[in-house]
C-alpha cells in the first residue's frame, strides 16, 4: 500500500492539473436541473430531515406573498432608508452582506431573518457578538416576505412559505407553487450546530464544501473562517498568478471584502492552478465542475459565478486562451506573458 502511494502522488501532482487545452471538449456542469426533480414527490422528499412543517391555512399563498410589497409606491431612497432604520444594527455588524427580512428579540439575543446569494439564513447578535447560521433550505422552498412577529419561540424558528418547482427560462426561471400554506419548524439547536468552532455553522460548511470537523479544511494554517480561498491552500506560479489577474479584473473595484465573512465570488473550474490562487481581498470559491453542480442544485444561489474552460497555449508560447462563460455574456479571455507580468483581455463575443 505505502509503495502504491508514493507511486501514485507525483502522478496526481503533474499531470491532473486539468489547465491545459488537451483536445477533449469540457463542459460546465451548470444549468443542468432535470425535469424529474422539478415534480412534488421529489420536492418534498428532497426537504431536508432537520426542516419541519405542517400546513397552516392562515398563511399567505406563494402568489399572494409575491404580489405584496410593503414599501408599496415608495421611492426608492425612502424604501432605503426606511430599512436602514429597520435594520440598523444589522447593517452595522452585517454591512451590505445581506437582504434582511425580519428581525425580532428574543431573550438576550436580536435576530433577523435575511437572504443572500446562498439562501436563507438566521441572524443573531447577542451581547455585541454578531453570528450568521445558513438554514439550508432546499432549492425549492419559497420563504415569505411576509412573516408572522415573533418567528423565533421555544427555541425553534418558525417561518411561512411554500415548495415551489423552478422551471428554467432563458433569462428567469419560472416558479410555480406546488405547495402552499406551509409553516417550516427548525430547531435552534440544529441551525446554530457548529461542530468544529470555526464560525461557520455546520449546514453552511456542507453547502459550500468545507470539513464541518476541521476549523482549517485545506490545511494551510488560515482557518476556515478567515481564509480567503478555504477550499484550497494557495500556491504561487506563473498560472496561479494569470489566475489572479484574471479575477482582479473581474472585480474590478477597490472595496475591501476581507471583512464580509458571508460573500463569496463563485467561479467554476477544474484547473487546479486557479483552485490554488491567493485572493487579495476577495473571498473566492473555486469550484471544480461537480461541485458547481452540486451547489447549483442545492441552494438558490444566484447568479452564479463564473465559468472557466481549459488554456490554450498561442503559437508564440507567451499568449494563452481561456473560454469563460457567465450568467449573461461570454468569450475568452486573452492573456499576454510579457517581462514577468500577465497582462489580461476579455474578448466578449457573445450577450445575452
Ligand atoms: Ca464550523
Ligand atoms: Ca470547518
Ligand atoms: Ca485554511
């Protein structure tokens, strides 16, 4: 066994990077939601075991909830700063993180419910201390705007929604109820479980890949909280660096993010070399194409990232090609090698 592994890791090191154009087509994974799993059975079988619920006819429909808007005619300034007095502390500890919905005391502890890319999510600040648990909501749960006061009682969180099935469309996706008039029953004590310490709770770490037992998944000495690239432990070369070029300029703002524990910027590829990279001030997940399905199919994260394809090296050896494909637009990105330095162009060639 010991002399099969010593055979098989330099192996694995130098010829699975998956970066280079090998004339073998490779696809991203993403926007393959099949039919089958769009139908009732499925959804409902596919409702995570730690999420409860039990019809309540009092509840608003999925329709229902949609069509209201509390700030109903308000303009969008106002819409604004009404929130911000809503949900000032929140904002404060939380910054632009989130879209909070609701908030409530209870206890010693101020919740809200609030959404961001991933789903749904309970906050929680007590005693100056603020904490984020991910709920883990299935894709197909539809989560009122609308909810009752008081969402948090015996130490279980109680929200009204519904199941909806996703339809893929060429620009939105179609949602249709397939079960409406639902209250969802979490404990507390399954929301707030984070085995390891680290921060994250244990459902949002199952989402996004990372050990729930460990507080440092790759290894690298940062934990999993305060890592910008969790997933991988950095590396530094000529290709790990064209990769960090390539998302410097696809932020393209100076903001500081090293802050906002709960946003990611989500790319999908399988090139180990970008797995690798050190953001600057960016938290990244670089998702190999399995997982990016995965993902896909298990949150309602939206939009998602980014996709890049394998580099094709130039006749000149100094001039290298990556498709890449995002939610809306599409090309290759054309990277120049010149002195050290990597100097990057999006070739768009297509829109949606
Ligand atoms: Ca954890
Ligand atoms: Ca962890
Ligand atoms: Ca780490």
């Amino acid at each position: 066994m010991k002399s099969l592994l010593v055979l098989l890791f330099p192996v694995y090191l130098f010829s699975q990077e998956n970066c280079f154009d090998d004339g073998q087509k490779h696809y991203s994974a993403k926007g393959k939601l099949s039919h089958y799993t769009q139908m009732t059975e499925f959804i409902l079988l596919n409702n995570p075991k730690h999420i409860k619920y039990k019809e309540n006819r009092a509840n608003l429909s999925y329709e229902e909830d949609e069509r209201m808007d509390e700030y109903s005619g308000m303009p969008y300034e106002q819409r604004m700063s009404e929130d911000y007095k809503r949900f000032e502390i929140f904002y404060k500890y939380f910054n632009h993180q989130f879209h909070y919905i609701r908030l409530q005391k209870a206890g010693k502890s101020l919740y809200a419910v609030a959404e961001n890319q991933f789903g749904h999510w309970l906050l929680e600040i007590k005693g100056r201390k603020p904490k984020a648990y991910y709920i883990g909501f299935s894709k197909n749960t539809y989560v009122n705007r609308r909810q009752k006061n008081g969402f948090i009682r015996n130490n279980t969180l109680f929200l009204d929604g519904s199941f909806i099935s996703i339809k893929k469309g060429i620009r939105f996706d179609e949602w249709t109820a397939v079960k409406d008039f639902l209250t969802f029953e979490i404990s507390l004590d399954d929301i707030k479980k984070d085995s390891d310490g680290d921060g994250y709770n244990d459902l949002f770490e199952h989402l996004i890949f990372l050990n729930s037992d460990s507080r440092d998944t790759d290894g690298d000495g940062i934990s999993d909280f305060e890592d910008l690239n969790p997933l991988h432990a950095s590396e530094r070369n000529r290709f790990t660096e064209l990769f960090e070029s390539i998302i410097e300029s696809d932020l393209g703002e100076n903001e500081d993010a090293t802050r906002d524990y709960y946003s990611f910027k989500i790319y999908e590829s399988d090139c180990n070399f970008f797995q690798r990279i050190h953001p600057k001030d960016t938290r990244i997940l670089v998702l190999s194409g399995s997982q990016a399905y995965q993902l896909e199919n298990n949150s309602r994260s939206s939009p998602f990232g980014t996709f890049y394809g394998r580099i094709k090296k130039g006749p000149d050896e100094t001039t290298f090609y990556i498709p890449y494909f995002k939610s809306s637009s599409g090309g290759r990105i054309i990277a120049e090698y010149k002195d050290g330095k990597w100097s990057v162009l999006e070739d768009q060639e297509y829109k949606t």
